[in-house]
C-alpha cells in the first residue's frame, strides 16, 4: 500500500476512535431515558400526579440537555478569517529567508494592520506554521482538528469537537443542563433507592418479604444503578461546571488559565478582563431571552477582542471599534472587521476602555478648572 495510502486509513481509524466517548455518552442517556421513564416513573411510582409531574419536569431538562449537547458537537469551530492569512509573496519571502530577525519583520510588516496585541513568551509575533497564518489573539491551533481555532478553550473527547468561540456558549449550556439532568434524576430516585438500599441491612427473612413489595427485579436493577450512575456524574459535572464559570467571570479559556496571555509589555493573565458583566455578556450576549437556549449569541467576531489594558501595543491599531486598514502591498484595501459589527459588540467594544476616556476628560476639566482659579487669584 502507498504511504498516502495508509496515512488515508491511519486517519480514517483516527476519526473512528474519536467518536467512541461521544457514543458511550449517547448510550448512556439512552438507558437513562428507558429507566427513568419506563422503569420508575411507569412502573415503580403509583402516584398518578406525581408521576405526570416527574415526567414533564424531566422531558424539558431533556431536551434541553440534548439540544445543547448537538450544538456543541456539531458547531464548527470558527477559524481565522483571510486577512491573517500570509498572501503569496510573503509566504515566498519567509521561505527565502532564514529563520529570525528577518522572518520577524516580515511577521511584524503583515501584523501592523491587524488587531493583534499579544505575542509569544520570546516576544514575538505569533505565527502558525502549519496553517501559514498569523494568530488572533486567544486563537491556538489544534492539533486533533489540525487547524487554528479562534478563542479555543480546549479540544473536548467526550463532544469530539474543538471547544472555542463559535461554540463555548453551546458548552457552558451543555454542562448546566447535564448537571441539572442529572441532579434532578438524583433527586427524584433517591427516595425509592433509599427504600431498596435500607431493606439491605435487613434479616434475611424480611428483606425476601420487602422484595416482593417492590417492583420487578429489573426495575430494582435499574432503579439502584440510575441512582449511582446520576449522583457519581452529578459531582464531577459541578466541579468542570464551577471552574468553567469561575473562568468566564474572569474572561480566561482554559489554556490562558494554564498559561496567561503574553502582550508586548509582559504576561497578563487579567488582560483580556472587562468585568463580570461584560465578561458574561461577551460570551452569552446581551439579549436575556437568548441566554439559557442554544444559539449562537456571543458578542465579537472570535478574530478581536477588547483589553482592559491602558498601554496598548502602539504599532497596532488604537480602536477596537472600527475597520483597520491592513498596511504593505499586498494586503492594501484589505480592511478589518470585513463585516460591520452589530451594535450590541460595538457598545462591549467602546466600554471596555470609556473609563480611560473618562478619565482623562475629568483630568482636562480639573486642569482647565485649576487654571481658572489661578487666574482669579492673580487679578
């Protein structure tokens, strides 16, 4: 077989394997479903109120947890639009020049025009060698995906996906809900798992009368493992679910928490920090409405992203807010964002650093102020 060939099958295996947690993840919510619904609330529970309230409370979580767990899987990550891309003659160039200060030059050349302001720990421009591109700030490439992701948090075996910008609301909705999934299935089975766990600790001669006051020995089974299962899931869906919301207060993704942000003044691990309301808004959106369904309603465009910085690199551009023309010959016309922000990103955008405007027009009134007052004392 030709080395293409088998690299072809070798890939083809590769993509397989990764599907294998996603499909013990959907195997397991299906025996979920047939012994929550069909086991308990059918069979075990009597109560014909209480039943139908279980039954619609657990439809709704559901669904809901299913809808946001597609998304999640089957958002494409978003990738880094063309103006980062190295055009032609400057990929021609960095092959013709040696590694270094030159190469740097050229980086530095093509990055002038674009909203980049974090580097490398060395200092340098961050570039992709395999995808031939410069970084937006947070993007990283993936090594599984074998692309640049924008805003990526981390590369998630149990949704197969890459977990980033276009889909990190779609992975904060998937954990609440599969943390309320579960925590609801925990609830509502503790009561007949105590029931049956207590008859254990029995004489032998009650446990075999109790047993048969209970339903079947399936239902038993099912009824005992569900509760295990749910409460295990329930501890370690809180603790990723807690670390991930800690890290949306602070506007961190979960490599800037393993590794901060290096900028041109040093490493910043608040950098990219606005607040917590503007922190929440950035990834949820502004529209309350939107906030607990999955749809795509972050603020931005995945490629920009304001800073809380006072000293911001001074060979890039000053405002986060409008297009910037992409200098050097081959990029000239070229301007950034290609599409026009909507005006709840422009108002994230222009806030992040109103309190560095503000301040320095009360600077100027106090000053203008003090002169005033010393030309009153001199007449």
């Amino acid at each position: 077989m030709a080395p293409s060939g088998s690299r072809r099958v070798k890939k083809g295996c590769r993509r397989v394997l990764y599907w294998i947690p996603v499909l013990f993840i959907v195997l397991l919510v299906a025996w979920s479903y047939y012994a929550y619904v069909l086991q308990l609330c059918v069979e075990s529970i009597e109560d014909t109120g209480e039943k139908v309230v279980y039954l619609l409370v657990y439809h709704v979580v559901f669904i809901m947890f299913v809808w946001a767990y597609w998304q999640t899987i089957f958002t494409k990550p978003r990738n880094p639009l063309k103006e980062f891309h190295l055009p032609c003659t400057d990929k021609e160039l960095l092959e013709r020049e040696d590694r270094g200060e030159s190469q740097q030059e050229i980086l530095r050349r093509r990055a002038k025009g674009l909203p980049i302001y974090t580097r490398t720990n060395s200092g340098a421009i961050r570039f992709c060698d395999r995808c031939q591109l410069l970084k937006p700030d947070r993007c990283h490439h993936c090594s599984v995906c074998d692309k640049c992701v924008l805003k990526m948090d981390h590369h998630c075996p149990w949704v197969n996906n890459c977990v980033g910008f276009s889909n990190y609301k779609f992975f904060m909705l998937f954990l609440a809900y599969s943390l309320l999934y579960c925590l609801f299935i925990t609830a509502t089975d503790l009561r007949y798992f105590v029931t049956f766990w207590t008859a254990g600790g029995r004489a032998h001669f009650r446990l075999k009368e109790y047993l048969n006051g209970l339903p079947d020995t399936q239902a038993k089974f099912h009824i005992l493992f569900l509760f295990f299962s749910a409460s295990m899931f329930s501890v370690s869906l809180a603790s990723l679910f807690i670390y991930h919301c800690w890290l949306v207060c602070k506007n961190r993704s979960t490599l800037e928490a393993v590794r901060s942000p290096v900028f041109r003044h040093g490493t910043d691990k608040n950098g990219f920090s606005l607040g917590f309301s503007k922190n929440f808004h950035q990834v949820f959106g502004d529209e309350l409405k939107y906030w607990p369904i999955p749809v795509f309603s972050s603020l931005g465009d995945g490629c920009s992203f304001p800073t809380c910085l006072v000293n911001l690199d001074p060979e890039q551009p000053s405002s986060p807010t409008g297009s910037n023309p992409v200098d050097g010959g081959a990029a000239e016309g070229c301007h950034f964002p290609s599409n026009p922000l909507r005006e709840s990103q422009s108002r994230l955008l222009t806030t992040a650093l109103s309190w560095t405007e503000s301040d320095t027009a009360a600077d100027k009134d106090k000053g203008a102020s003090n002169a005033g007052m010393t030309t009153e004392n001199e007449a």
